[in-house]
C-alpha cells in the first residue's frame, strides 16, 4: 500500500472524497482509516505501526478543531506526514490550521490549506512524493499539469469570445 488516509471522524470523510478520486485516477493503493490523536490516541498508535509495517510510504491526516492527528501521527513514524486542517467549529478552521502547522522541531508535518482543497492538495503531494521513485508517476502528473494548463487557455479564448 502507497498511502494512508486518516480521518479524525466520519464527518471528515466527505472533505476527502477527491483526494480518494485523485488515488483512484492516478492508480495509487491506499486506506482510509478513522482514529482520533484525543478520542483513540493507542489505536492511532497501533495503526501507523500498523502500515508502516506494511509499507505504506505517506501519511495523510484530515482533522479538525485542535487537529493533533497529523502531529500524533508524525511522532510514530520517519515516513512522511502530510495534515488536512478541516474547516469546522466556530473558527472556520483556523484553530485547525494553527493545530496542524505548529509542529515542534523535529516532528515535521508538511500542511496543506483548509478542507476539500487541502485534502486534494495533499493527495497530489503524496503522489509526487511516490514518483520520486516511480517514473510511470512522473510522466501522469506531467500530463496532469498539461491539461491543467490547456483548460486555462480554452478558459481564457472562453471569456474573450463571449467579452
């Protein structure tokens, strides 16, 4: 398995639906796991063991309000940890980005922005992170950023036709 996905409950597991598609597209193996670093810190523990065991070589961890999953998990492993700050509460997700960013020396986390955006950002990071090794990777995610480019000039030639 190429990445974990963990969420730090249910309702987090629709701000990751994209990223899921983004694994499927891009034919990369991963689980979708729900712990919590407060709610089932040995759990959270036992998984990254877990799959790291088993050879997983990213972590992904989508949570929200004081969103310590990414850093509980960064602290079991040396594999790369990428945090999802998920927008809830009363501060829109500020609470969760700050929670997510303000990693101690030493346990780093690489943070993506809020939400569904953030999740699909981290999805491609990890992607590009396993083609550092896989050239069949490399070459999908150039095209990847081809069509990304051409939509915004037919976007572009769009809006001037119809100024």
């Amino acid at each position: 398995m190429d990445v974990v996905l963990f969420v730090g409950s249910a309702s987090d597991l629709e701000v990751v639906k994209e990223a899921r598609e983004i694994f499927r597209a891009f034919e990369i193996s991963f689980v979708v796991e729900v712990t919590s670093a407060h709610r089932s810190p040995e759990r959270t523990t036992a998984l990254v063991r877990k799959y790291e065991a088993e050879g997983a070589a990213v972590f992904i961890a989508a949570a929200g309000k004081a969103a310590h999953l990414a850093g509980a998990v960064a602290a079991q492993t040396i594999r790369p940890v990428i945090g999802v700050p998920v927008e809830s509460g009363g501060l829109g997700g500020l609470d969760a980005l700050l929670s997510t960013v303000q990693m101690p020396k030493g346990v780093p986390v690489a943070t993506m922005g809020t939400g569904k955006a953030g999740a699909a950002n981290a999805a491609l990071l990890a992607v590009q992170i396993l083609s550092l090794g896989r050239p069949d990777l490399r070459e999908r995610l150039l095209e990847s950023k081809r069509k990304m480019a051409a939509q915004v000039g037919a976007d572009a030639e769009k809006a001037r036709s119809t100024a």
